[in-house]
C-alpha cells in the first residue's frame, strides 16, 4: 500500500472570543490555511485533488458546505472540490485520516486536509437554542433517550466524572492548567510557534484588513499563576472543573497538505512527516471524553509499538481532567505532553483544532529532533481519534 505524506502544515494563530480574527469571515480565514499550505509546499495549485475540511458549528457563515467555499475562496483552481466533514471536536483530525486514506489507495495523489472555526461568529453555547426556539427540535432522538436516560449528553459533565472516577483534585487540575499557560508563554517567546502560524491581518469593524498582523495566540494569560487560576468559581457547587480548568473559546484555521509517493514526485520535496497509523473508535457517550485512553491502547497495539516508544504526545486539553486521566491510564511521560501548551492556553477552535494540534505536533518533532509523535482528541458523542506520526 502506498504512503501518507504530510509536506505542509499551517495554521493561523488562535483568537479570543471577539478578538482579533473575529473580523474575519469563516470562509475567508480559511482560504488563507489553504493558500498558505500551497505556498509552502511549493504545490502547483491545480496538483490538489480535494480539500477535506473539519468544521463543528455548520450554521449561519460557516454552512453551505464551508470546505467548498473555503476552497472557492482561495487561489485554488475552480475545479477543485470541498467536502466538510463533523467529527466533533476530532473533525480536521478526521479529514487528515481521510486524506491519508485517499492518497494511500492511489484514487488522489494530493489532498488538503483542513479546518476551521470561528466562535466568535457562530457562538457554540447559543446554536442548540436557536434551532429549538425555531421549532427545529433537539439531535436527543427518543430512541437515544430511552437507551441513555437521565441529563442530557454533556461535555462538562463528561469532564467532572473524568475528574471522579481518575481521583483528580482540583489542586492538580488548575496546576496542570497553570503549566499549559507557562509551556505556551516559553513557547511563544522562544518563537517556537514562528514556523508554523500563518500571519494575518487583523480586520476592521468593517471587515476590511487593518495593518496590524496577527501572528501570536491571543488566549495565553502570560502571568498566569497559581492563586488566581485556583480562585476562579467552580462551574458547578461542590465539582472540580473552572472556566481556568477548561479549554478557551476560540476562532482560528489550520491544515496539512498530504500526498502519496507519486505526489512527493511530482513536488520534488522532502516531507515533513509520514503518517504511520490511525485510529478512531467510539465509547460511552456519557462520561463522552474518556475515549482518547482505549484509542491510544488501541492505537499502539494495531501500531506495534509501546507508550514509551512516542517521542512526543498532543492530548487536546478540553478540559484538564482529560489530558490528566490520559496520563495516568496510559504511564505516558509527562514531560512528552503537550510540551508547546494545548487548549486551555492556547485556545481549541472546535473543527480546527485536529489539524492545529498535528501542525504543532510535526514542527516540535523537527525543532526537538524527535522521531514519533502521537496525537488524540476527544470527541462529542464518546469518540475519540489517534494519529501516530514519523518524523522524516
């Protein structure tokens, strides 16, 4: 069977709810992850075969199929394709499993595998709502209902029985929170996340381009420390989870660009990483972000390899319970973790943020001069992927 390739990964820096790439329209902020990763790869544009791009909140600017119309407005030919694709939280993690999966059965030889989310525009918390109030009814089908009785399916709640049943304090998760903020301050002024960022303007109120640039995370809280993450109100009397302990809110898009042998041919360059090994499976629904563990187990076994085999690990950090649990169900060093800072720092663009993460997983093997790296994130529904990377 032929090889995956990654020869080109970007992705823009995140922003605040509101912040500075909230003048942006979805479909344009997008455009530019993928015009980006054609630049860097040095890609003839008409080589892309599709763009496969992951995006959650599907409504309002980012509906219409989004990858299409990403596509559309970028310098791409027209005759290139989009398809989006919702895997939750895991969904450009998912379009990189299926970009890989076409240029390893030789039907494409050069994919774009993408992603995208603005929070600001297309607010999480209100969408569900929304299509209720509009007499559009709830996804809680009755058969659902009647087979998980009780609440409804919640992340949050998800992240407090992590927290239960792995027997974590609150102390070790707004300590675990306070080092994602400290990891991601060193990382940005040692400049570790230059190669990777794709700079961009920041837009006017009118949605013009200002000339300022933006090109750092706009979430890291650069004086983070302990006393003020552990002084921020529980999100539920008597639980473990703060709005400190949890991923932030943002807007921002990422991408790989992934071919076979006969695409790496055809561009004549050296690839940044091979993909190894993917998985995706499901678990309970309830507890909903427990899935990375079995995945990673899973993963590895189908991969021949052992957990200390893995040079680097990227553990999307919803909330802190899950990388923490992830730690001590799998022995995994954590020194290996997240070594650049994850979400709760950096911020998690929902359907960006799989091919945001292998961005920064691929660029820290090359600056580390580390060989495999593996990624995981959980997933709405109890999902959970894992990609295992070789460095090349």
């Amino acid at each position: 069977m032929a090889e995956a390739y990654i020869v080109a990964a970007a992705r823009t820096a995140g922003g605040k709810r509101g912040g500075r790439v909230s003048g942006w329209h979805p479909v344009d902020l997008a455009a530019q992850v993928i015009d980006a990763l054609v630049e860097r790869s040095g890609a003839d544009p008409a080589m892309v075969e599709d763009v496969i791009m992951g995006c959650v909140l599907q409504a309002g600017e980012q509906s219409g199929c989004i990858g299409r119309m990403a596509a559309l407005a970028s310098k791409l030919p027209m005759n290139v394709p989009g398809v989006t694709i919702d895997r939750q939280c895991g969904s450009s993690q998912q379009a990189l499993h299926f970009a890989a999966q076409a240029v390893m059965s030789g039907t494409m030889d050069c994919v774009i595998a993408a992603g995208v989310e603005s929070m600001s525009r297309i607010p999480m918390a209100n969408l569900g709502k929304v299509y209720k109030e509009a007499g559009l009814g709830h996804y809680m089908s009755p058969i659902i209902k009647e087979r998980f009785p009780g609440p409804q399916f919640s992340q949050f709640m998800g992240a407090e029985m992590m927290a239960e049943k792995y027997k974590l304090t609150k102390d070790e998760l707004d300590r675990f929170s306070l080092g994602s903020h400290q990891r991601a301050k060193a990382a940005t002024l040692e400049g570790a996340f230059k190669a990777e960022i794709v700079p961009i303007a920041v837009r006017n109120a009118d949605g013009s381009a200002g000339d300022e640039m933006h090109d750092t995370d706009e979430g890291i809280r650069m004086e983070a420390t302990l006393e003020g993450i552990a002084s921020v109100k529980l999100l539920r009397e008597g639980g473990y989870i703060t709005a400190a302990s949890a991923s932030q809110i943002c807007d921002g898009a990422s991408g790989v660009m992934v071919v076979n042998e006969k695409g790496l041919k055809a561009l004549g360059v050296k690839p940044l990483a091979r993909i190894h090994h993917m998985t995706v499976i499901g678990g309970d629904p309830v507890i909903m972000l427990e899935a990375p563990l079995p995945a990673t187990h899973h993963a590895l076994k189908k991969a021949g390899m052992k957990i200390d085999d893995i040079d680097l690990f990227e553990v999307n950090e919803a909330f802190a319970s899950v990388p923490l649990a992830w730690l001590k169900d799998t022995q995994a060093n954590p020194a290996k973790l997240n070594i650049n800072g994850g979400a709760i720092s950096l911020g998690h663009p929902l359907g960006a943020s799989g091919t945001k993460l292998m961005t920064t997983l691929v660029h820290a093997l090359h600056a580390k001069g580390k060989r495999w790296g593996l990624q995981t994130m959980c997933e709405g529904g109890g999902q959970a992927n894992v990609t295992i990377v070789e460095r090349l």
